[in-house]
C-alpha cells in the first residue's frame, strides 16, 4: 500500500505490515502475491481473524481515535494570518453590502412599478 503525501492514514488504520511493503507473501512458485490474493489464500485456509490493530476496538478506543484524527487534520491546516483575516472580512462584508444595496433598489423598483400598474 503507497501513502501519498497528505494521507489521513493513520498507522491504526493502516496497513499492518508497513507501506514499504515488508509483510509480503511469496506464492508456491516463487512469485509476491497482491493484496487480494493474500486475502483469498486467508479466507481459503481458514477464515479471516483479525487480532492485533486489525481487531475492533471498542468505542472509547473509536472515539479517541477519531478525535486524534482531528487534531492531526488540524495541524495540517493553513492558517491566515491577522491581516490576512481582516482583508477577507471586509472584501465579504463589501461584497454583502452591495448585494443588499441591489436587492433593495430592485424591490424597491419593482413595488413602485407594481403600485403604478396596479393601482
């Protein structure tokens, strides 16, 4: 399995084996069977178990994983600086201000015309 750079895998979730690929398993005839064929050859000679990290965890376990995620997600984000926020703040409130400016003039515009044709 190849991690690319920004991956959320996290060695929980995995491969147990290590992305360099160090748990390979050779067939009969010498060659590196694939991730599937494996699977198959398991499920084949007994049925899948999971043990170690594969195993299910229980939900304090789930949860404190998930939140470990986050932080992780967290610190791979970008974030603005001071002036940086203060300039997308008001370019958002700018442009806020002029579309609340061209609703009003066209409701406006549009309540006069409908006094004037109907009454």
């Amino acid at each position: 399995m190849t991690e690319t750079t920004g991956s959320t895998a996290t060695p929980e979730s995995g491969n147990p084996e290590g992305a360099d690929g160090a748990g390979e398993t050779t067939s009969a005839d010498g060659r590196t069977l694939s991730r599937r064929e494996r699977k198959r050859a398991n499920k084949g000679a007994g049925g899948e178990q999971k043990s170690g990290k594969r195993a299910k965890k229980g939900l304090f376990a789930r949860i404190g994983l998930f939140y470990r995620q986050i932080i992780a997600e967290l610190r791979k984000v970008v974030w603005p600086s001071r002036t940086d926020l203060i300039q997308y703040t008001s370019v958002v409130v700018t442009f806020v201000v002029v579309i609340m400016g061209l609703v009003y003039g066209l409701d406006t515009g549009f309540g006069k015309l409908s006094f004037w044709v109907f009454g």
